[in-house]
C-alpha cells in the first residue's frame, strides 16, 4: 500500500484522516442528489453526484422517472459517470445489468438460491467479492423501479470510514486484512463440476490511481479465512454492528437510486403484494465514478 494507506507513513495516514472526517456526511440528507432525468445528467447534477463519491465514494439521487422500467436509466447515467464496463456474468441479463427481484427467481430457477434474488436479509458485503482480480468490481448503481410493500431498507458506510476505524484499534488489524489469502471464497459446483475456482485475496488493497479497495462479506459459510485475520475479521464485524456517526440508513423508492464506488452496503428482509413486488437494477462496473 502507498500514501496514507501505508502503514509505514503515519504523518501521511494523519493528515488523510483528518480531512476524512472533517469532510465526511454524517446525514444520509447530506447524500441525496435530485436529478431530473438520471439519461441526461446537468452539468450540476454530474457535478454533485461526482463530488459526493470523492468525498464518501457514495451517492443517492431522486429523480422523476418513477416505476419507468427502463435500463437506459441506469446504464445511461452510468456512463456519464465514467463507469462503461459492465461486469457481466451467469446471474445477469444480456446487457449486463441484473434486475434484483424475487419475481426473477421464478422466472429462472437458478438465482433463488442466491440471497440478492429472495426477500430474505443480506449481511454487510462489498459487491463481487467472489471474483477473481482483473474482474474486480470498483463501481456499483442500484436503481429502483418499484419497492417493496415493507422492509429492504440498506445500510451503508463509506469503507474508508471502516478502514479508518479498524486502523485506529489496530495497525495490525489492517496489515492481517490485506495478505493476499486474507480471504478465501470456496470453489462453486455445479451439475458439471466446478462452475467457479476458489478466489482468494486480500480485504483491503490500493487501486492503480491511489484509491482504496474493500473485498468483504461478512457471510458465516462457504468462506475460510487466513488465521492471522482471524482478529482482525471479529473486529470489523462488531465495528459493523454498531452504529457510527457516518452509517447511513434508508430505503430506495421508485425512482431513486445509489451510485458509489462499491461501499459497504446490506439489506433487511422485505414482504411483497401483488402491487408492490421489489424491482432494482443492479450494474457492477470494473470502474469507479469519475474523478471529475
């Protein structure tokens, strides 16, 4: 690691952890961006969305297009944000953008046996953590065409924020969490054998341009961990569970969307009615939001 993710550069690590949490959100109003059609961003608009990911590496916006089901929406506002490869894979559609309902389930019998595709919680996690490195997921746009009739709220924190308190109890903690078989998951099977090779890397690690990376998933099985990250892993998972001034809580309407540079995120479980059946997009990009 390099700058102030060095663990050998304290005077580099103080001087971004200041800023950090001097600039920081600690309102999820604070996120919120209203666009008026996410397919052609203002220059304002790309301006604050683009502004608020260098900052807390995550947006939410508001915009008019409602239950429009409509994948241009996402894909178009992902492009102007910089973000173009799409991560497509088994579970997703052609185009690469995933819609997350239970309905799909039902249409294809291989995603209900995957969490995402179900009304059921899903646990704290960086999205693709699953994938191998040149694959790796560093962009991600949730956009919401219906909500549910209660419940799929998310949590979300910025993992510069869980990489800056994890460093403050701990140096070491961070030195286990970026050994590159930090983190192991399991190989995937399927009627043909091994449909996936096991993917093992580090939790925390630099991208090209400086930026930080998180690889998580705080799921209990079809997971090994390195014993010296062992610790380190038990303290992430109670600083996850307990409420920071800079974990946000909210639900996405129709309409509304999250785009972020792949923050840790989670879901609560939800109930459906036969007018209110959960429908998001999903797009992974191997990109991050612009810089500018």
């Amino acid at each position: 690691m390099a700058g102030p993710y060095d663990l050998n550069d304290a005077r580099a690590y103080a001087a971004w952890r200041e800023q950090k949490l001097d600039t920081a959100p600690r309102r999820i109003e604070d996120i919120v961006v209203t666009l008026d059609d996410p397919r052609q961003l203002k220059t304002a608009e790309r301006a604050s969305l683009v502004d608020l990911n260098q900052r807390c590496n995550m947006a939410i916006y508001v915009s008019k297009t409602g239950t429009d089901p409509d994948k241009e929406i996402p894909r178009r506002l992902g492009q102007q944000l910089g973000m173009t490869t799409l991560d497509g894979h088994w579970l997703t559609d052609n185009d690469g953008i995933s819609p997350i309902s239970v309905t799909g389930a039902e249409q294809r019998g291989e995603r209900k046996e995957f969490i995402p595709y179900t009304d059921k919680p899903i646990r704290w996690h960086t999205d693709g953590y699953y994938n191998t490195p040149e694959r790796t997921i560093r962009g991600l746009l949730l956009h919401c065409v219906q909500s549910g009739a209660t419940g799929g709220t998310n949590q979300l924190l910025d993992h510069e924020i869980a990489y800056l308190l994890l460093r403050d109890e701990n140096p070491d903690y961070i030195r286990a969490l970026s050994a590159s078989d930090a983190m192991t998951i399991p190989p995937r099977t399927d009627d043909q054998g091994v449909a996936r090779d096991a993917q093992s890397g580090p939790v925390f690690s630099v991208n090209d341009d400086g930026t930080l990376h998180m690889r998580y998933t705080a799921r209990s099985v079809s997971i090994a961990w390195n014993a010296a990250a062992v610790a380190a892993r038990t303290t992430l998972e109670r600083i996850l569970a307990t409420p920071t001034p800079w974990t946000f809580h909210g639900r996405l309407e129709p309409g509304m969307g999250l785009v972020c540079n792949n923050v840790l995120h989670d879901r609560s479980s939800f109930t459906e009615t036969p007018e209110k059946r959960r429908l998001l997009y999903r797009a992974r990009y191997y990109e991050r939001i612009a810089a500018r």
